[in-house]
C-alpha cells in the first residue's frame, strides 16, 4: 500500500485527468493520479484485436477542436485525413439504398426543405444560446421541458426529416432516444460544436484521426508525469475537513494507495461520482444533479477486410439510415494499412435490441446491415470486433453523459461548482468540446488554471497570515495596524 503526500490527488488517467496533472506539474504542484483499469486513456483505448489495431474508443479530430490540435502538435502526434473518396449510401423510409455524393441526403425536394428548415432552426438557436451557459438562456426552461422528438414534430410534419435530424444528435451524439432529452440538450450539442450544421457535415465532426491512435493523447501525457500515475488502484473513500487557515486537507483512499493531498479532482463522467464514498457527504444539490445525469448506449462495431472492396465499387464507405440497425457506417481504414477496415454504430434502443440475440446473431444481423449499405461482401470480415462501453465497469455507457428531460435547466448552473476541496472534471462537463477528447482537454487544463491559483492564493493568505502572527508577538500594537492597512483599497 502506498502512502502519499501530494498537492493533489486526482481520480481518473483519462485525457482530462491527465492534462491536468501535466499542467498542475508545470504550475510547481505535486500530483498524485488514481485510476481503477490497468491501463490510462479513459473512454480512448487503442488496442490490437486478432492482429488488427482498432480505436476501440474515441478517434476523430474536427477543425473546431483546436485544444485537442494543439496538444497533438505539443506531443508530437500526426494526424490524417479519413477517407471520403466516392459515393456515399443512404438508406430512406422504403429500405432502398441510394448511392449520392455532396452533402445533403438524396430525399425529395419536400423532406430536403424540411430538413433544411429544421437545420436552420437549430443553428439559430445554437448561435444565440451558445454553449457556456445554456441553462442562463431565457428560452432555457421552454427548451428543457419538451423532448428532442416533439420539438422536431412541432416544427415539421415530415416523419423522414425529423427522423433524419434526430439522428445527428441522438444515435449520432448522445446515443440515446429523440424522446429521453430535451431540445435544450440538443442545442447545447450543437453549440459545443459550433452549429447544428457541423453535426451533419460528416467530412467536418469525423475529419481526421492520429496516427497511431488516440489513446497516445494520454500515454504520452502518462509519460510524463510518470510514477505518480497509479494504476488497479480504484478510489473507495474521499474525506477532507477545513483547516484553520481556510486551506483543507484530504484524505483519498484506493486500492492501491492512501493520498494526503490540498485539492481533489474528479477526472471520471458523473456516473461513476457515487462509486466513492464521500466524508462529509455531498450536499443534497450534488446528490440530486448527479441522479439527472447519465451515458447513452452505443456499440461501435469494427469489421476488418483483406481489402477495403467498397472503393473498388466507387464508394466511399459512408453509410447513413435512420432506420437502419447500423444507422452510421464509415470507413476507418488504418493509416497505411492495405486491409480495409469499417466503423458502423448501433445506438440506444437498438443497442438493447441485438444485446437480446445471441453473439452469433448480434454479428449477422449487424453485418447484414452494413451490407445493406456496402453489400454482399461486407458479410465475411476477417475481424470482427464490437466496443460495448455499456459493459465496461469504470464507464458504464458512451459517449458521455447528459441530463434527462428538464434536468439541464435545472442543474446546469452548479455541474462546475467546487465542493469543498472537490473539483469536477471530464468531458461530460465541457461548453466547447463537449463529450470529445478535446473538451476533456480544456476542463483539464481549466480545472488545474483554477486550482493553481487557488492554491497560490491559499499560500499567500497563510503566508501573510503567519507574517501578522509573528509582528503581534513582537508589537501587538502593530498587528492591528498592519490587519486594517491590509484590507485597504
């Protein structure tokens, strides 16, 4: 077992855990890192399945997220371009596969202004409620109390355009049901994002990838902060009391190891808060927030070929269908490999539908799917591979968690608020970035800016403090003089 005195103790080596253990180092502070799994990266995983190297977790890198850019070039990682050449695959409300290229579904004129109309709407709303403080908006409650799904039918009769809408923030990004979260929730998607229109724009959301894989975001980051990463080390306890001084003291209790520290950093989505016990407990405003919020389900599917077969047929390997069991498919073909890979997701409701079959009929029927959109020789991969985060004990869902209908309005305003000495930080809890590894970054280093200069303020205050005891015990006349003047100006 382990005893450590430290700064700071944070739970979590995910991308967000970890930069704020990097920058918290640079600003002259000692940290210690908790994580439960064997491994650092969090919701990122690169691993190697029957010879094939698969981003098990989060991949893509879009234009807007330039903290996430930044660090890749302070780390030295390169990225590339996914591959979009050739006809895309749509797949409507009759079942028939349309070949198309551009960047608007081959729907009819009809369904095509409404979707327009709906995307109009949408990017109006992101442009104006922004993504820093949605629930501050005065359409704030008004948006919260209605589901996504009713929002788009009050605003479109078209059951096609609402359904393809839906699909970009609910199978695509949240993953879970239009009707479990509020178009206030959606907006806030969009704004993070920049526009609702990005959401659409595969060729801007699904850019680029590292190569190598993402999860050396954090490997690298691990490097550098070296032993003070402790990994199978999974945080039971967290207690802490105030000092005289107005500074506190921790106590983190893991598996691993026992850390005395200043400050405590939760780097974990607010699932996972409760697998700690908390002495005192949380405040009952905490308690409630965290019951409002929660991960979606999504199985992100690999599927491995001898060839990528579907640029021989002049496609590109995008499929989309709403009402698809795959509603996405791409291809994530590896930088330089000659083998062609795909990527299809299967999201929510449909998520709970396959995990009912057997594994031999969950692969068929997702297979047949993705040949649906690619056809028949989409059936005999040569490595097949589905990331089920739902089962993953230290996540519980992906892609990260939102607030149920009404919860945002409600609870938004206090998700950041310290507790005590407890500072909260993932990418579940990003304005720009969220649910992305780069809005993980930024909270990382937001998070460690905040604690840097508290810290730094902490130290001056009980340095000042000690200065004013020692001059009352030499001049306690003066003491009182040097207190008033102190607080002049």
């Amino acid at each position: 077992m382990l005893n450590l005195d430290r700064d700071v103790v944070i739970v979590g080596a995910g991308p967000s855990g970890l930069t704020a253990a990097r920058e918290l180092k640079k600003a002259g502070l000692t940290v210690a890192v908790l994580e439960a799994r064997d491994r650092v990266g969090g919701r990122t995983w690169t691993d190697t399945v029957d010879g094939a190297m698969l981003e098990i977790g989060g991949q893509w890198v879009s234009p807007d997220q330039t903290v996430l850019l930044a660090l890749l070039e302070e780390l030295g990682l390169k990225t590339y371009s996914r591959y979009r050449q050739g006809e895309s695959v749509y797949i409507g409300s009759d079942g028939t596969p349309i070949r198309y290229t551009g960047d608007s579904f081959p729907v009819s004129a009809s369904t095509g202004a409404e979707m327009d109309k709906l995307i109009g709407l949408l990017d109006a709303l992101a442009a104006e409620i922004g993504p820093t403080e949605p629930w501050a908006h005065p359409k704030a409650r008004e948006l919260d109390t209605i589901s996504f799904h009713h929002w788009l039918r009050q605003h479109s009769q078209d059951e096609e355009a609402c359904n393809n809408i839906g699909l970009f923030i609910a199978g695509g990004m949240l993953t879970k049901p239009a009707h479990a979260f509020s178009a206030l929730q959606a907006v806030l998607m969009a704004a993070s994002a920049g526009s609702f229109t990005h959401l659409t724009d595969e060729d801007f959301i699904l850019d680029k990838r590292v190569v190598g894989g993402m999860q050396q975001v954090s490997l690298l980051q691990a490097a550098e902060v070296g032993d003070d990463v402790v990994l199978n080390s999974p945080v039971r306890a967290i207690s802490w009391q105030e000092k005289t001084d107005g500074s506190h003291h921790v106590t983190a209790v893991s598996e691993r190891a026992t850390v005395n520290a200043r400050f405590v950093i939760m780097a974990v989505p607010p699932n996972l808060y409760s697998r700690v016990s908390f002495t005192p407990p949380l405040p009952r405003r905490q308690h409630q927030m965290h019951q409002h919020q929660s991960l979606g389900l999504v199985v992100k599917v690999h599927a491995v070929y001898s060839t990528p077969f579907w640029r021989e047929a002049g496609l590109s390997g995008t499929g989309f269908g709403a009402g698809s069991l795959v509603q996405e498919v791409y291809d994530n073909t590896n930088y330089g490999d000659t083998r062609g890979t795909l990527v299809g997701f299967v999201s929510d409701e449909k998520a709970d539908a396959i995990f009912e079959l057997s594994a031999e009929d969950r692969r068929r029927a997702v297979l047949e799917s993705i040949a649906g959109f690619l056809g028949e020789k989409a059936l005999e991969p040569e490595v097949y591979y589905e990331s089920d985060w739902g089962s993953e004990e230290w996540t519980r869902g992906a892609y990260a968690s939102s607030y149920d209908l009404g919860g945002l309005h409600r609870y938004g305003k206090d998700q950041h608020a310290p507790v005590g000495p407890i500072y909260w930080c993932s990418s579940d809890l990003a304005a720009e970035g969220y649910q992305h590894v780069d809005g993980a970054i930024r909270m990382g280093q937001a998070t460690a800016a905040l604690i840097a200069a508290t810290a730094g303020a902490t130290e001056a205050a009980g340095t000042q403090a000690l200065g004013q005891a020692e001059l009352a015990d030499a001049e306690p006349g003066r003491a009182d003089l040097a207190g008033a003047t102190a607080g002049v100006g």
